[in-house]
C-alpha cells in the first residue's frame, strides 16, 4: 500500500538510484527543481543533509541554490538550519488549486484598497533585501520597482524597518560591509545618524524614506517578525512626494498623510508574519 503521506527524502534519494541520476546530473535549473522538491517533501521543514539527498544535488551546490530561493521567496530559512516552504511557493500552489485562504496576496490587496497606494512585499537577505509581491495601485503614475528587484537596506523603508529590529552590533557590521551610499541628497550616509533614525523607527513601529532611495517617491514601511522576534522581511506603501511633477494633478501626499497609513500597515505585517 503506498504511504499517504507521500515520498519522504529519502525514498527520493532512492527512486534517482535506480534510474541512474547522479548527484552531478542535470542543469542549474533542473537541480533547483529537485531541490524545491524536496524542500516541498511531507515531513518538513528538512535539514540541508537531506535537502541534497533528496535532489542528488552536493551538499555545496544546494546550499548555493537555496540561498539564492530564499532571496526569491520560494523558500524559507528556519531557525534551527532547516528549510521550509516560502511564500512565494505557496502562492504558486493557491493558484494552481484555486483556493482562497487568508492569503498573502489577498492581504495585501486588502491594503492596497484601504490606502489606495501600490504596496510592496520584500524579504530580507543578508545586506539587501528583495521584492516578491507589488501590486500596483490605480493612481495614474507607476514605480520603476519590480519583483525580484534587490534594494539596499539603509534607504528604504522596508530596509530601515528590518533593520530597526537586528541588533546594533549586527547593523554596525552591515554598515561595514556595504556602507551607507548616497541614492537621493536625503539618503543618510552617516552611521549614527541611520542608528539615530532606528531608534525612532522602533519607537513607533514603522520606518519612512521620504525620497531617501529615489527621488519624488515616499514610501512606509514596517517589518513582518518571525519567531523570535527577528525580522524576515517588510511591507511597503509607496506613494508620490510633494515634489512629484507639481501641476500635473498628480495626488501627492505629504509626510503626515503617509504616516497615517501606519496602523493599515501593521495588521498587513502582523496578518503577514505566519505565513512568511
């Protein structure tokens, strides 16, 4: 009788033996197919040992992969080294079965209608972090962002609200690694002056770039938490700054205007969180 729970890694391990499939067969593309395979396999979340058993992938080359599936979203880090299911996977199967949960899409749609503004959804990696969601609102202007995009932390407002919540030690080596460069002139690029504005994005729960990474846009943002408390990515309201081709009956909004998006924002991160 076969097991309803479905192939465990290590019956897939042994299913590519007897047809031959060698931990070196295949092309990039293949073995990332293998490993979401795995990574999707009952039983989960898996350590990498049997991630790369089960797609007869080396243990290098999976590490490599799913570092680069965790920026796009389709996997999930968890906290004790193993791998799991990411959002953007599961939306992947929402579409193809047709069901509709309390999804991440359909959160974020529910902000978009409340604010009217187009709203990101970024996931954190390492020093940068990486859109997997934008829903694009119906104001009569569009944002050069695009899934898959990556952006640096200290300008954003996603960035600034990730940050916000790692620990100072871990923020000063960051700003070591990739430094503070200039994207508008309202880009903070001295140490303690970004330090400075965490503790007040702490303080009220959500960051702003008022035109800090690109020019005529503000944009709100606050951090989706994992367990833990450790952030694992961001939502964003990006909206047109008061200075975006003025006469041309753009609808601009302000500083305070954007800032009263705040508790629309933090149900979205909060509804979020587990699911991310």
């Amino acid at each position: 009788m076969p097991d309803p729970e479905g192939p465990s890694p290590a019956d897939a391990v042994d299913t590519r033996a007897r047809t031959g499939r060698t931990s070196a067969a295949g092309t990039a593309l293949e073995k990332s197919m293998r490993i979401l395979e795995a990574v999707a396999a009952p039983g989960g979340p898996h350590r990498l040992t049997d991630v790369a058993a089960a797609a007869a992938v080396p243990k290098s080359s999976t590490f490599r992969i799913l570092a680069s599936l965790i920026e796009q979203g389709f996997v999930r880090p968890e906290n004790d080294a193993r791998y799991g299911v990411g959002p953007r996977l599961r939306g992947l199967s929402a579409m193809v079965s047709g069901g509709e949960p309390q999804t991440i899409g359909r959160i974020l749609g529910e902000l978009r209608e409340a604010v009217g503004q187009t709203v990101h959804l970024a996931l954190h990696s390492g020093e940068t972090l990486t859109y997997i969601r934008k829903l694009e609102s119906d104001q009569p202007f569009r944002t050069a962002s695009r899934v898959g995009m990556r952006m640096p932390l200290h300008s954003t407002a996603i960035g600034k609200s990730i940050l916000a919540h790692l620990p100072e030690a871990e923020v000063r080596a960051l700003i070591a690694s990739a430094g503070l460069p200039a994207r508008t002139p309202n880009t903070l690029t001295r140490p303690e002056a970004l330090l400075a504005e965490l503790e007040r994005v702490r303080a009220r729960g959500f960051a702003v770039d008022d035109e800090e990474n690109e020019p005529t846009i503000r944009c709100i943002g606050a951090a989706v938490l994992g367990p833990g408390g450790r952030p694992v990515g961001g939502v964003s309201i990006t909206t047109v700054a008061f200075s975006a081709a003025p006469g041309r009956g753009y609808p601009h909004v302000s500083r305070e205007e954007i800032e009263a998006y705040a508790p629309a924002l933090r149900a979205a991160t909060e509804a979020l969180a587990p699911l991310l």
